[in-house]
C-alpha cells in the first residue's frame, strides 16, 4: 500500500505526463516551440487538470522530446508493422508513443513497466478502442530494445540514453 504522499506524487506525475502528451500534440499541430507552449500549459491549462501536475516533470518530457524527436520517431518506427508508417499513426498516438520513448530512455529512475502502464492509461483518456493495447505492443517492443536488462534480456548495443 502506498502513503499518501507516494500517491499525490504518482498522479502529479500522471498529470504531468497528460499535458506532456497535449503539449507534445499542440507542438505538432500549430508549430510552437516547446518553451512557448510549456509557458502557456503552466500559465493556464495546469489550472484545469484535475490534480496539479509535476511542473518539473512536465517540462523535463515536453522539453526533452524535440531535441531527440528523430531519435525517438526511428525507435517508434522500428516498433511498427511494416504495412505501418509513423505519418500514419493518429497524431495523438504520436505524442503519447514520443513522451512514452523519451521517458523510457531518459527518465530511468521509473521503471519501465510502470512507463508503459501510465501511457496505456494515457492512451485511455483519449481513445475508448485499440488504441491503449497499440500504446502498450509499441512501448513494450521499444521498452524490450532499450531497457533489456528490466526485462531479463541480452542487452543490444542502441539500449543508450540520449
């Protein structure tokens, strides 16, 4: 059971990883820079999440993405079918499968497992389909690549941080 304070921290960090993925998605859509949007998601849209988001952690993802966004859209392109291209995929899936790979590469302290369940549930928020179980095969296949050891696997030489 945890304490109440691991828990207000865990949906802190929830929140911060659902403006991560709204964030990452208005950066796509109408081309703002990360610092510009993280600005107005601290100034006005925090104000209507449910829980206060981890401010720290929210910008460390929205942040954290654009410099290795072709790193990590090769990482999720490698995780697809071949009949698939990322330029496909729902750009919402887009941002929640960026913040799940930044997260998994750079965020090491949490645990991979744990990285994956929060975007499923992420992926839930938005779609009410197969889109959580589509989030959960790509980041667990990226999750297999680049965190091997967390699963008992030989670890391949691109298992690297940014």
């Amino acid at each position: 059971m945890s304490s109440p304070q691991a828990q207000a921290r865990a949906d802190a960090r929830h929140a911060a990883r659902l403006g991560a993925v709204q964030a990452l998605y208005q950066m796509e859509m109408n081309g703002s820079g990360a610092a510009e949007v993280a600005q107005e998601f601290a100034d006005h849209r925090f104000a209507e999440l449910p829980v206060l988001p981890d401010a720290d952690f929210f910008h460390a993802i929205v942040n954290g993405v654009p410099p290795h966004q072709v790193e990590i859209d090769r990482a999720i392109a490698a995780s697809l079918s071949e009949k698939w291209k990322l330029e496909r995929v729902d750009s919402i899936l887009r941002a929640i499968l960026r913040c799940g790979v930044y997260e998994l590469v750079a965020q090491r302290e949490v645990p991979a497992r744990a990285v994956i369940d929060e975007y499923v549930a992420v992926a839930g928020a938005f779609f009410g389909g197969d889109e959580p179980g589509f989030v959960n095969a790509a980041l667990d296949n990226i999750a297999r690549r680049k965190r091997a050891a967390e699963f008992g696997l030989p670890v391949p030489a691109d298992e690297l941080d940014f």
